[in-house]
C-alpha cells in the first residue's frame, strides 16, 4: 500500500509539471495573439489555440462557413507570424 501511495505521489507531481508547462504554454500563445491588431485574427486564433474550437464551431461563432473561416485563418496566421519568437516556428509543419 505505502509503494502506491509512492507510485501516485510520483505520478501526481510529473501531472502537476505537464499541466505548468501546457499553462505557461496558453500564456506565451496569448500573449503573441494579443499584438496582432485585427480583433477578428486575434479572436479566430484565441478560439483555436486557446480554446480549443474546431474550425466548424468557429465558423459559427463568426458566421462563416468553413472554407472562410480557412481563407481567414490563414490570413490571421500571417498576422501573428512576425509576432512568434525566432525559431519557435517550423514551417515545414504546415
């Protein structure tokens, strides 16, 4: 029993590490979508890096159907692109 505890308090610390990190992580993307001067960009991006939306539901939130909503995003990414630290994109991703 007291090797499970063990076993849980290890286990309990590495999540508590993870979700710092993932929340530092939300912090540093906000805080680049905050300098992107459009309000559509930024609330396109913060529902989708933020909040996690998929594209249809943001399409929704905005009227637009879905393709608009990829034409836009596209559009908002090459507004925060200047923002994001040197190095912290790899291009070949998309």
């Amino acid at each position: 029993s007291e090797s499970k505890f063990i076993e849980y308090s290890i286990l309990s610390a590495e999540i508590d590490k993870q979700i710092e990190e993932y929340l530092r992580e939300i912090q540093r993307t906000d805080t680049v979508i905050r300098k992107v001067d459009n309000a559509l960009f930024r609330g396109i991006l913060k529902a989708w890096y933020i909040n996690r939306k998929s594209w249809k539901d943001i399409g929704k939130d905005y009227h637009y159907e879905k393709t608009q909503v990829y034409e836009l995003r596209n559009k908002a990414l090459s507004a925060v692109y200047p923002f994001i630290p040197e190095g912290e994109v790899n291009l070949d991703e998309y």
